[in-house]
C-alpha cells in the first residue's frame, strides 16, 4: 500500500484525542498552580476544577509528582513561547540582553500566568523541598540566568557593555530586580512595580555601556510588541 494510501487506524485517532485532553488538561493546571500552589495541584482538585472524573485523570497522570512535572513542563512551553522566543528576535547584542528583560516583565504585568510568575511562584513554593520537582523547577530557573549571561556575554562581544563586567553578576542583579518586581505586584498590587523594575534595569545597562551600545528605549519596546501580538 502507498503511503497516501495509509489511512490513521482508530488508537491513533484516540492517541490524539488523549493528547488534545491532557493539553487541555495542563492549560487549566498551569493557571490553578501558579495561584495556588504546585502542591495544592492535587488529581482531585484538578478533577473538580475540570469536572472530570478522578480515574480520568489517572488515564493522563498516574501520581501527584507525575501531573505536577508534567505541568512544570507546559509551564516552561508558554515561558518559551511568551519570553525567550520573542526575545531572540532581536539582534545579538545589548537589544537582545534587554528584550529578554523587557519581554520578561511584561509577560508578568500581562498575567500569562493567572498567578504571575509561575516558576517565581514555584521556586519559591519548593525551594526548601527535596525530590524531582524541586530539581526540574531549580533546572530550569538555572537554564534562565544562564541565557541571561549569555546575552550578556554577547552585548560584551559586540562592544555594547564593558568588557570587566562579570556576566554572571549582572544576570543576577537583573533576576533580583525582576523577581522584586514579580513579588511587589502579587503581594502589594504595586501598579508601578514594572516600571520601577524597567528603570532600574535601564540605569544599570547605562552605566556600563560603551559608546557603541544602541539606544534602549521602552516605549519603543513596547510598540513593538503591540505590533506583534496584533497580527498574531
């Protein structure tokens, strides 16, 4: 028989089913757990949340540890999509290092999460808690600041930061400004938070910029991003 020919065979057509459920399934736990916890995000929860049977949500899911990784993982999808893509768009250099700062505060004020950050959130949550979830969600906070150096490393190699910056002490700086923000915004409703937050971040990138860096601005950021998310 030909390829063409081939027609999908029933399991294959409940395989996707199942697919599209346990995607829709996440999309609701991704939001439930940023609000209120990882390890308040229990199969019997989500099942009333969902309207669904418990035993339908074990199909998907055999465990508490299972469904909670498998939503740190759909948590990281959206954060790649909303920030990390976004921000690659731009050139190498100093543009680069702030849209992944810029992109990164407005996916907060924006409410991707319904419960803001959700690896801030999730961090915080577990840090203190040994076991493959902490790990997963220490992974992927690490893999963040590294692309932080690594951007920032970039903006050196392209003359727009002094070259006796230590990369790995501006990505830190940045994260703690960042996360200050995320956290006066969910705590104390702080309206101004972000663009404290951006400010601050503009100031530090001045002041250690070199002549040939380019000229930041955040209305023109966010201009662009308006742009974007329109004809998407």
């Amino acid at each position: 028989m030909r390829k063409k020919d081939v027609q999908p065979t029933p399991l294959s057509g409940r395989a996707a089913q199942g697919e599209r459920t346990r995607q829709a399934i996440l999309e609701v736990a991704v939001h439930l757990a940023s609000a209120e916890g990882l390890e308040g995000l229990t199969i019997g929860r989500l099942a009333s949340k969902l309207a669904m049977s418990k035993s339908g949500l074990f199909a998907h899911f055999g465990s508490k540890e299972e469904l909670q990784l498998a939503t740190v993982e759909a948590a990281r999808f959206i954060f790649v999509r909303e920030v990390i893509r976004p921000a690659l768009e731009a050139e190498q250099g100093l543009t680069r290092l702030w849209n992944l700062c810029d992109i990164w505060l407005d996916y907060v004020q924006r409410e991707v999460f319904r419960g803001g950050c959700f690896f801030a959130a999730a961090a915080a949550e577990f840090d203190g808690r040994p076991g493959v979830v902490r790990d997963r969600i220490a992974e992927i906070m690490k893999q963040w600041l590294e692309g932080l150096e690594r951007a920032v490393r970039e903006s050196q190699a392209a003359g727009h930061l002094q070259r006796n910056i230590v990369p790995a002490q501006l990505a830190f700086e940045i994260n703690a400004l960042e996360m200050g923000a995320n956290w006066a915004f969910q705590l104390h409703g702080d309206p101004q938070a972000f663009a404290k937050a951006r400010e601050a971040i503009l100031q530090r990138f001045r002041s250690l910029a070199t002549t040939k860096a380019p000229t930041l601005s955040v209305t023109r950021s966010l201009a662009k991003r308006r742009k974007r998310r329109a004809a998407a």
